[in-house]
C-alpha cells in the first residue's frame, strides 16, 4: 500500500469515529432530556390534588386528566 492509501484508509476511520461518537452524544441527549420529562411528571403527580375519599364508595372519580 502507498503512503496516500494508507492516509485514505485512516482518514475514513477517523470519519466513522466522529460519526459514531456523534451519535453517541445524541442519544445521551435524548436519554437525559427523557429523564427531565420523567422528572418533572413525577413531581407532577406528586403534587397533583387526590381525589378525597368518598362517602364509603368504594369507587372515586376524577375529573383531573
């Protein structure tokens, strides 16, 4: 192989590695920003007002969606 080939052959790598570490990075973003969704629902709901307890049904409804 000649000097160029091998620098070819190289430079290709090099591009498949960026690409790779590229996507990596994106899909670390879209894990972390599902996270902060989770997070915020979570919080959501811990806050959210619970239905009060019912004049001794056993079944409740809300109107909360």
């Amino acid at each position: 192989m000649d000097t160029s080939s091998i620098a070819g052959s190289a430079l290709f790598m090099k591009l498949g590695q960026t690409q790779q570490a590229l996507s990596t990075s994106m899909i670390k973003q879209s894990a972390e920003q599902q996270n902060k969704m989770a997070n915020l629902l979570a919080q959501n709901a811990r806050q959210a007002p619970q239905p009060a307890a019912g004049n001794g049904s056993s079944f409740n409804f809300s109107t909360y969606a």
